[in-house]
C-alpha cells in the first residue's frame, strides 16, 4: 500500500515505522507498520504488512483518493553510517523482510540480503534489484531449505556488519551468530504495540544499560528502537 504523506516520508528513515489508525473508533489502538520504501519526489510511503485481524484487513480494502489517519514517523532507524563502504547482511524474515528494502536502497555498501520466508514470497524483485539477493525457505521450496543462517553458512558469505529484522527466535540466532563471529549488529525487535510514542510502556525490552533515573533494565521498543545494537538487549 502506498500512501500520500508529505511531511512524514520527507522526514522518515530506513527501519523506522508509522501507526495507523482504524475508521472504526472501536478500535482504539494504532497499527505498527515498518516503513518499506519512502518516495521522496512523490512524497510518498510504501507498506507492506500482513492481513491478520479487522485493523489490517481494512486497510487492505482502502481504494485510491481514501483517507487514513497517520502517525509517524516513529522510532529510530539503522545507522547506515557503520556500514557505508562495508561487507553488510541485510537480513529479514518474514514481516521483517519489507524495511530491508528501503534499507538497501539508501546503504551504499556491499550488501547481502539474506531472506527468509515460511511458504509465499514477496519483494523478490524489487529486493535482487537493491542487492545481492539470498533466500531461505523453511520447506526448501526455493532457495536454501531451512533459515537465514543455514543461507549464510552453506553459501560461505561473510560480512563485516549485520543489520536484521524479524521475529525474536531469529533475531536471538542471528544475535548469537554476530558474538560467535564477532560481528557488530544491529536488530530491529517486533513487538506488540499501543500508544507507539512510547508513553504506555506496552511494549518494552529488556536492557543490559541501567536507566539512571528509574533504575531499572527496561528500554521502549517503540520510542528507544526498535532498532538496538543487538549486545545492548537481551532476547
């Protein structure tokens, strides 16, 4: 879905998200939705997401000239600066997969998308035209039959930085993975949302870092990430 959103996809980065808001006001709480690629000249965003309950199954019946309320951007993105000029993994899987594509598009780097997926595939095309593409699928159907990490050791690839998104299991494995190789990382963390500004605490992770003032070991994945240098949270 592309949507129309001056202000927002001026000021957006990679890895940040948008929240979107029912029509039905039943629904109270916003939509986290990674941002998967930003037009700048059409000032314009593109989001891609699963269909999986009444909020997203509306937007998907949203037409062309139809309006929604949106908040955004929200969140920090991936610091593209340590891996300009690099060897990168751009890893994805899953809902994961959509951010890695704007990602790749603004990184100028060697960058190696490694993706994986549980049955249907997208973003294939627009994905192998922003990067060298590698897929993973859980049933062998195509490309390497297993996860992202099985990609990465039977094709022997290396990398000198790590940038993931996707579910906690696999961002937990990539995470073990970058210490074993001593890799520096960082994971953009999925997680239940609801205000998305950060003030419900709804959605927080737990940190190595000891917040000064609270004193405790909790970051907001929504207002603090979701992108994190995956040595910095625990999985």
């Amino acid at each position: 879905m592309w949507l129309e959103a001056g202000e927002i996809a001026a000021e957006a980065a990679p890895g940040q998200f948008v929240s979107l808001y029912s029509a039905d006001e039943s629904r109270l709480l916003p939509r986290p939705i990674s941002i998967c690629e930003i037009d700048g000249e059409r000032k314009a965003l593109r989001l891609v997401y699963r269909v999986a309950g009444k909020g997203t199954r509306e937007f998907s019946g949203l037409q062309a000239g139809n309006t929604i309320q949106v908040l955004g951007p929200l969140g920090n993105g991936f610091p593209l600066q340590e891996a300009e000029g690099k060897r990168v993994f751009l890893m994805g899987g899953g809902i994961g997969i959509p951010p890695m594509l704007e990602t790749a598009k603004r990184l100028s780097a060697d960058k190696k998308l490694i993706v994986g997926y549980r049955d249907e595939r997208f973003l294939e095309a627009e994905l192998s035209h922003a990067g060298e593409l590698h897929v993973a699928t859980e049933d062998g159907s195509f490309g390497v039959k297993g996860n992202v990490l099985d990609v990465i050791r039977q094709e022997g690839l290396s990398a000198d930085v790590i940038f993931a998104c996707g579910p906690t299991p696999m961002l937990r494995a990539i995470k073990a993975y970058a210490q074993e190789q001593g890799i520096p990382c960082w994971i953009s963390m999925e997680e239940r949302m609801a205000c998305g500004i950060g003030a419900c605490l709804a959605c927080v992770c737990q940190s190595k870092e000891v917040d000064s003032h609270s004193q405790v070991h909790n970051k907001r994945i929504c207002k603090d990430g979701p992108v994190f240098l995956a040595s910095e949270v625990e999985l």
